[in-house]
C-alpha cells in the first residue's frame, strides 16, 4: 500500500517516549514523513512514590497533574506547534486543551490501550472529560468506530501498527539452527495465557518458552519445570526472541475488545512464523495458512505446533509470505501515521 508523501507540519509529541515504547517509535516514524519533531515526555512526571503514582494512574486530577498541565501549556505557547499529539491522554485536563486551541494548533489522540473496554482500567477520567474536545482521534478497534461513529467525532481508523526501523527480518545466513526457542510467547500474562501455555507445556508436551514481566508469580514451582521463563524484551531483544522461535504465538486481549494482536503485525513484520488465535481481524490481516496459521483451542494450537516444528521449509515459506503482506498492505508505521496526517488535512479543510 502506497501513501500520499504528508506535509510538513510542527508536532509536539506528548507521551511516554521511554526507549522501546511504541510511542517512541511512532515519534521517529513522525520525523522520517518530514514532520519536525519536538518532545513532551510525560515519564518524568510520574511520582517517585509508589503510593502517589498509583493514585495518580486511577485519580488523574488536581495537585497530581497541576504540574504536568502548566507545563505542556507553557510549551505550547513557546514553540507554537502546528499539531499536538497525544498518545493516550489521562493527564491532561479540559483548561489544558483549551489552551492549546487558544493558540490554533490541532489536537490529535492517539489511544491504543482502551477507555471503553471491560477492563476498565480506572485512569480515564480526564480523557472522558476531553474525549469531544480533539479534532481527530485516531482508533485502532472496529468496537471504537461505532461508538465514534455514534458520537459523531472525528475520527480516522488505523491499526497495531509495525515499525519498520525495529521489525524487520533476519539477516542472510540465518537459518533454521540459529531457532534455539520452539514454541515461543513474549509478552504479558492477561487472561487466559497462564493456563493455556502452561496446558501446551504440561498437557500437550511442547517446548514452550516465554518472557515478559510478571510470569515468575502466574506458576507454582512445580507449574514452571515445565516452562522455560525469561525476563521481558524489547527492542533489539525483543526483535532477536522473534528471529529465534520457530513458533511465535500471539493472543488477543479480550477485555480491550481487540480482534488484532499488536504482537501479531510485529511476528510477520520480523519474518517470524506466526501461530495466533483465530479472530476475524487476523484473518483479514493474514491469509490463513498461506501467510499466518491460526487456532481458537490448546488443542488445536497443540497440533499445529507439532505439525510445524517438523516443517522448517513450511514454516520458512508461510513467514516470508507474511512478512510481505505486512509490508505490500502498509501495515507499517509510517504508512499508518501518513494517513492520519493526511486525514487531518482533510477534516482542517
């Protein structure tokens, strides 16, 4: 997919831009469409106490965020930027967006986690106070569309996007004995995951390798003889865990009312042979069983698994497939963010 070379515009960024975040990356894609590029990094406003800082996540208002507030605004007025992103604003109050309107420039909300969902995270308060208040929100869920649609908001619909920068494929020469991992999963514990490696390891017999935060305390010690467990992953690591699973498995989290996987757009666009759960948004990204292959019980991931990790030119041919389709179908960042800026120009006109 090709995509009309955007503009060139001032963009304060506001976010965590922590190195490997996706925010982070979605900022340099920014920079390489032409746009010039200036920071607002929310890190280093978070509380050093761990009390306070949990407060602040699921009570964003008041002395908590004053700081935050005052400052972005003061930014705002000194570099006058032609557009302010926000990458999933709960800090940020109605005055503050008002401000930023004050001095002509356009708001854009970028949410990849989900205010809406059953989940219920407890940190929107401010974003539901300024949800109407954006001139395009950016929506990565088809349940967001309607409920914008509805709205009547402006919005644009994107997806979990790749970054071409960080995810691509192995180097030539890398083959099939550099794979040390055979059933891989590199990221959190949500839902269902726990029990459904711990069965493809227990159960199923499978090699089942995993990394990420917080696995040491899903299993018992006698659940984790069964399991390889390593830290968590980012980056060029993250990209290197991928390289050298001969599976990649990839899940949904259900409670976000997601229907793609993040991780899903990341496995191909590394030319990792992808095995995820069977959803209609994954079966529109991926031709099933030419370019990913899919399932929806242990048992069937379990026979699939077996079947593949015997078939190193199978699984070789279906990720190359993948990976092209991830790049032919623009599932990039910089084809994605072209889009929204071009959107933008079209709503501004």
């Amino acid at each position: 997919m090709s995509y009309s070379p955007p503009r060139a515009r001032k963009i304060l960024y506001a976010s965590d831009l922590s190195c490997g975040s996706t925010a982070a990356y979605r900022f340099e894609a920014l920079r390489r469409l032409g746009q010039e590029m200036h920071p607002f990094d929310v890190l280093p406003y978070a509380p050093k106490n761990r009390y306070l800082s949990w407060l602040r996540f699921r009570y964003p208002a008041g002395p908590l965020v004053a700081r935050i507030n005052h400052d972005l605004v003061q930014v705002v007025q000194t570099i006058r930027p032609d557009i302010v992103w926000f990458d999933k604003p709960i800090f940020f109050t109605p005055a503050t967006m008002h401000a930023i309107k004050q001095t002509g420039a356009k708001i854009v909300f970028y949410v990849q986690d989900a205010p809406f969902g059953p989940r219920n995270d407890g940190c929107w308060m401010q974003f539901l106070k300024v949800l109407r208040m954006a001139d395009l929100h950016c929506l990565v869920r088809k349940a967001d569309v309607a409920r914008y649609s509805t709205w009547g908001l402006p919005w644009i619909e994107t997806m979990f996007s790749f970054d071409p920068a960080i995810h691509f494929p192995p180097p030539l020469g890398f083959t099939d004995t550099d794979r040390d991992r055979a059933v891989s999963y590199i990221g959190f514990p949500y839902e269902q995951r726990p029990a459904f490696l711990l069965s493809l390891a227990r159960d199923h017999k499978l090699p089942v390798f995993i990394n990420g935060s917080r696995w040491q305390r899903m299993f018992t010690r006698d659940e984790q003889q069964y399991l390889t467990l390593g830290g968590f992953l980012a980056a060029d690591e993250y990209r290197s865990g991928i390289w050298r699973s001969k599976i990649n498995l990839s899940f949904v989290t259900e409670t976000n009312e997601d229907d793609i996987a993040h991780k899903a757009v990341e496995i191909a666009a590394c030319g990792g042979f992808l095995l995820a759960v069977r959803t209609p948004g994954h079966q529109a990204l991926f031709e099933e069983d030419r370019e990913a292959v899919f399932f929806l019980s242990v048992e069937e991931c379990a026979d699939k698994a077996r079947f593949y990790l015997d078939r190193p030119d199978l699984r070789q041919a279906i990720a190359a497939r993948g990976r092209e389709r991830a790049v032919s179908s623009g599932y990039d960042n910089d084809t994605q963010l072209a889009r929204i800026l071009n959107r933008l120009d079209g709503i501004s006109e």
